[in-house]
C-alpha cells in the first residue's frame, strides 16, 4: 500500500506539474496576444472613414499590429518545439570554422557598428549548427539593438572552466547601458524584456528560445555586465575534449558528380575529406593512416575496390569502409563483407542514409579505440562496452533501455533529473503524465546497483548518489 501510495501520489505531482507548466503558457501568451488585438480594436473603432488620411495611417498600423501576432505565433511555435526530442540534429563541426561563419552573418546585422571577432578555438563539438546559429545571431541581434551606434559589439567562442567540467562558451558582447543586475537571469524567460536603456520591441520570446536552444545541447545560457560598459551574454555548452580535431573522411569514387556532393554533405555536417579517383591513390592514401573512413566504390579504375578493401587488410589496417556501388546482387554484397567491410551502402542512396551510416561507423570505430570505455561515479563503475554495471551489490548486466537509464544518470551524478528530462533523453519521448515507465525502470536499477545510489527528490525527481553515507 506505500509503495501504491507514493506511485499514485508521484503521478498526482506530474500532473500537476503539466497542469501547471500549459496555464503559465496560455497565461503568457493571452496576455500578450491581448496587447496588439487592443491597439487594432482601438484604432478600428476611432477611425474616421471620409478621412483618407486616418484610414491610411490606421491601415499601416494594423499590419504592423498583425505582423508582430504572426512573430509572436512563429516564435511561441518554435518554443513548443524545443521540447521535443527530435528538434536537434547534432553533428561534428569545427568550433573556428563556425564562429567565422556566424560572425559573417552577424556584421550584415547592421552596418553602423564596429563588429570584432574575437578568439575561437580550433576544436570540434557536436552542436546542432542550424540551431545554434538561429541563437547565436538572436544575440547579436539583441547587441544591435541595445548598443549605441558606432560603438564595438564583439563576437566568439572559447573553452571555460565550470564547476560541472569544461565548457564551450559562444558569446556576444556590446558596449550599450548593460543590463540591471536583478534581470540578468530573468531575461531568459517567456515574455521578459529588460527595459531600463534596453527596452526595445520584440516577441519577448527571443532570449528564451535562445535558453531552450542551450538546455537541448545539455547547457544553458546566462548574462553579465562587463567592467566596461555593456553586456556579455553567452551560450555554455558542455565540452568533453574528445573532439580535438575534425574526423577525415577519404571517398575513393571516380564518378566526379557523386564524389562531389558527398564531399559537399560530408564538410556541411563536420569532416574533413580528401577524394580519390582510382584505386591506387586510394589505396595509398588510406595506407598513409590519416583517415577515419573509408567510402569505397567499388568500379575503380586502376585497383577495384575489393582489390584496395583486400590489400588494406591483409596488412591490418582497421580503417572502417562503407562500401559505395551501383551492383546490389547478394554475392557482390557478401564478397564485401568477406573482403572486411563495415557497411554496404547501393546507388542510388539517400545522403540522410549515408550519413547516418558514417556516424555509427565512427562511433563504433571511437568505442573500439577508447583504452577506458567506462564511466566511474564513487563505488559504481558502468562498462559502456559491456553493458555491466559494477557496485557493491555485485555485476549486473543490464538491459538496452537500463544501459541507457544509468548512463544518463552517472553522467549527471549529484543533480536531480525529473521524470520529463529522463523521459526526452532516454526514451526520446515527450511527457506523459500518465507514464510510469521511468519508475519502474529506476526499480530496475536500484535492484542491480542499491536502492541508496538512486535517491527520490519528492516532487522533482531522482538524484543519482556515487557514494552515499
């Protein structure tokens, strides 16, 4: 009966905490939806019809009225959208190469300031860069705003020290009034505009999509005034310091017009790649060890591609190949599987496809390669190659699903997680809060590992403890 009164009143505290969370929503944005229908209704009432003069001015006031509604329903859209799991796309990219791209598009912003580009580590992160960029210029677009013409408004990145391990900071920085020191959290929410020398028209949603941008990568965002005059608003997105420079990718295809779109694809979503026409250079090239991947055709002049897949491993080279063909019969499938192929990819092919395939051919290839493949929080140690979890109880092997539940948690030891977060990042679903799948998954846990690693946070969710008392 306890433990069927604490699930039923646990359940009871989500829903409510749902409840909640939708009437603040449709509170905000009533209310904000209530300001332009006022000024519209208002004018349309006063207006003067044998006035061509009124009836103009009303006119344009009007559409300027009806498109701030229609930023305003863009953005509360967007801002939906950053709770589901499938809003970011994450993919390697080069950390400099990107801040030169975002400060490009930052200076035609505005050309009455003086923009600066500040330091940008050559270092390589998995980011969502569509994203990220939309929330990145959503600053720079703010610093236009709010800092007086002609003055600097500067723009980069770097790598920080936080109490929660190393931090890639993207920044803006302007030289306009600064923001009061009560508002620099504040800012960050729905409908919240800083208004003492920096109150300007907007949806008031920017900087909070900015935040659930940052929360989505595992950050956050923040502000402060600098010494100087003006405000440094910043991006923090956790850095593991894996990426230290970009995967190369070889393409071995000497169909010129196919080489060149998957060399395209490949650089938009973060590697380097070199191309190889025929099987010699290919061969030599992945000989050479400065490659990650192989993608191999395998109609190559000169050496086939079974002849190079051979040739590479007859003498051990580990290099992970993705096989690239127009020839999709059974045996020519199995010949490259034989010969030591890691995937098989037939043309026609979607690049969506083949990119996948690369990414789970380097993250395996990464896992292969790692001397500690394990993750240890105090007196529990998880084999991420295995699958075991190690404690004081004894070694467990765990299923798919509880792998993933304790991964999340180790990796986020001594904060609390609620049952929402848990739910997006494990099971890449939205909130239910009818669903109790994330506690009976802890039950699991607790079982192989002990109840006293897994503490209940009533009302907010779980924490994961590494040495408890």
């Amino acid at each position: 009966m306890s433990d069927l009164s604490h699930a039923f009143n646990g359940m009871l505290d989500r829903l409510q905490r749902s409840f909640d969370t939708q009437r603040r929503l449709l509170d905000d944005v009533s209310h904000e939806l209530r300001t332009p229908i006022t000024i519209v209704r208002g004018h349309l009432e006063l207006l003067d019809a044998d006035d061509p003069s009124d009836v103009a001015n009303t006119r344009e006031l009007a559409i300027d009225e009806l498109d701030r509604m229609n930023v305003l329903v863009d953005d509360i859209a967007l801002l939906v959208k950053t709770s589901r799991p499938d809003f970011l796309q994450l993919a390697p990219v080069d950390v400099a190469e990107f801040t030169e791209q975002v400060f490009a598009k930052a200076r035609a912003l505005s050309a009455e300031h003086e923009w600066r580009m500040e330091s940008a580590p050559r270092v390589v992160a998995p980011l969502d860069a569509t994203r990220i960029t939309q929330a990145w210029l959503q600053l720079a677009e703010n610093a236009v705003k709010y800092a007086p013409t002609g003055t600097p408004i500067e723009l980069g990145s770097g790598l920080a020290d936080s109490a929660h391990g190393e931090v890639l900071e993207l920044w803006v920085r302007d030289h306009g009034p600064g923001i009061p020191p009560e508002k620099l959290d504040w800012i960050f929410g729905r409908f919240s505009r800083a208004e003492v020398g920096r109150g300007v028209a907007g949806s008031g949603l920017g900087l909070s999509i900015v935040a659930a941008i940052a929360a989505g990568h595992g950050g956050r965002a923040y502000a402060h005034n600098t010494e100087e005059a003006g405000a440094r608003v910043v991006i923090a997105l956790p850095f593991d310091g894996e990426g230290k420079r970009m995967p190369r990718i070889l393409v071995a295809e000497d169909e010129t017009r196919i080489a060149s779109f998957v060399e395209k694809g490949l650089k938009a979503a973060g590697y380097e790649v070199a191309t190889a026409t025929d099987g010699v250079v290919a061969l030599e090239l992945a000989r050479a060890g400065a490659f990650d991947l192989l993608l191999l055709d395998l109609g190559l002049p000169g050496l086939d591609g079974l002849e190079v897949l051979r040739r590479l491993r007859e003498r051990a080279n580990p290099i992970p190949v993705i096989i690239l063909t127009a020839h999709d019969s059974a045996s020519d499938t199995v010949a490259g599987f034989e010969g030591g192929a890691n995937d098989y990819v037939s043309k026609p092919f979607r690049f969506d496809e083949l990119l996948a395939r690369v990414r789970v051919r380097l993250d395996d290839a990464r896992a292969l390669s790692t001397p500690s493949a394990s993750l240890d929080c105090g007196r529990v140690r998880l084999d991420l190659r295995t699958r075991r979890i190690a404690s004081d109880a004894g070694i467990f092997d765990l299923s798919a699903r509880e792998y993933a539940l304790a991964e999340e948690f180790m990796r986020n030891a001594e904060q609390v997680l609620s049952r929402e977060q848990l739910l997006s990042r494990v099971w890449g679903l939205d909130f239910d809060p009818g669903s109790n799948v994330v506690d009976v998954y802890v039950r699991y846990l607790r079982r192989k590992i002990g109840a006293a690693h897994l503490e209940t946070v009533r009302g907010m969710g779980y924490r994961f403890i590494g040495d408890p008392d």
